[in-house]
C-alpha cells in the first residue's frame, strides 16, 4: 500500500485514479502509524508551499516524514510536493521545507520572455542515466508551476527546457521529485508511477530495484 499524505494540497483524486488505473492501492492519509507502515509515500500538491508547510506542521506530520525518510522508505513529491522536498523556498516571504535534498526554490525569472506560470507540455532530457526513471528520456510531461529548484547537478535525473533548465525529475537516496505531474502526463507518467511503485516493492523485499 502507498500512502498519500494527505494535508489539502489539492490533486490528490488524480494521484489516486492514476495508481488505481495501475493496479495499485492507495490510502489518502494523515495518519501516522498508516504512514509509517507504507510501503511508499506520496507528497502532492497544488499551492502555495508556505500554505502547505503550515499545514504540514499543523498536522505534525514533519516528523512522521522525517522517519519515512530515516527508514528509508521511498518517497515522491509531485509538483509543488517536489519543492517542498528541498531546503526553503522564497514564496510568499522565506520558509523552510523539509530539507531532504540540498536546494532552494525560486520563482521562475519573467525577464527571459517566459510565460508564468510554466504550463502545458514539455520534452525531458535525461541527466542521471542510472536512475530509475531513465525512461523519462525525451518524453513530454505536464506541467504547471511558477517555482522551480535549484540545486546541485547531482540531484537531477532530467531536465525541461523552458528557455533556461528547469529541473524535473530530482533524487538523493530514496527521496525522488517530478516538478510535473505524472498523473495529468500520459502513458509516460503512469510508467513513471508504475516504477515507483517498483521501488517501493523492492524496498518492502528488502532488495535494490
């Protein structure tokens, strides 16, 4: 079973047909003890990311989060779920996120002539040829956001091209990210979703994928 927290960050229904559509049971929760015993964890999200640490820590599940992590139970951040992985992020003033990968988050610059929000359709270039989700390699996905991170090479498996890279797919360890939303994305995002789940199952085995 995935776990999908839930803290009304929105999109949560299409996360949930998408694995449904796979085969794959879910449990929308903010229940620690379902949390903990997942064999993988979904951060959604749709907003504002000081909004949604709020209600993260209102909720208390930051440390629930913190030992999904330490347990090293895959999890996954879809779209505004991916920044909130990072370090902070200067939307709506200064605020801290989980800093489970090394980075910050920042508005996507309007100087360059780019429409803001970054929405529709966009064609990924592969960085990390070892990742699991080497299969994003020029496929197009969805997006809509007006954030992106930054951060090290070494923390991205592709890239958009957007005028300037826009980290899409970002890893360190068993915490994984997709600034776009694999739901809304296609075949190519449900195979994005089924490898996931793969990880997970590995996990829950007790072996490498």
């Amino acid at each position: 079973m995935i776990a999908i927290i839930d803290y009304d960050a929105g999109n949560t229904f299409n996360v949930q047909k998408a694995f449904a559509h796979l085969g794959i049971p879910t449990v929308l929760t903010a229940d620690k003890t379902t949390i903990l015993q997942a064999a993988g964890v979904v951060v959604p999200g749709v907003g504002a990311f000081r909004q949604a640490m709020d209600t993260l820590t209102r909720r208390d599940l930051v440390p629930v989060l913190e030992t999904v992590v330490a347990r090293n139970i895959p999890v996954l951040g879809i779209c505004l779920g991916m920044q909130l992985l990072f370090d902070s992020s200067n939307e709506y003033g200064q605020t801290q996120g989980f800093g489970f990968i090394p980075g910050t988050v920042d508005e996507i610059p309007q100087d360059l002539g780019l429409m803001v929000p970054h929405t529709g359709w966009n064609c990924n270039s592969l960085v990390n040829k070892t990742s699991p989700f080497s299969c994003i390699d020029g496929e197009y996905t969805y997006f809509v956001h007006s954030y992106y991170v930054k951060c090290e090479t070494r923390y991205i498996t592709a890239v958009a091209d957007y005028v300037m890279e826009i980290p899409a797919v970002v890893a360190h360890g068993n915490v994984y990210g997709m600034q776009f939303h694999p739901e809304k994305s296609a075949a190519i995002g449900l195979r994005l979703l089924q490898r996931f789940n793969e990880l997970c199952e590995a996990h829950t085995a007790g072996y490498e994928a």
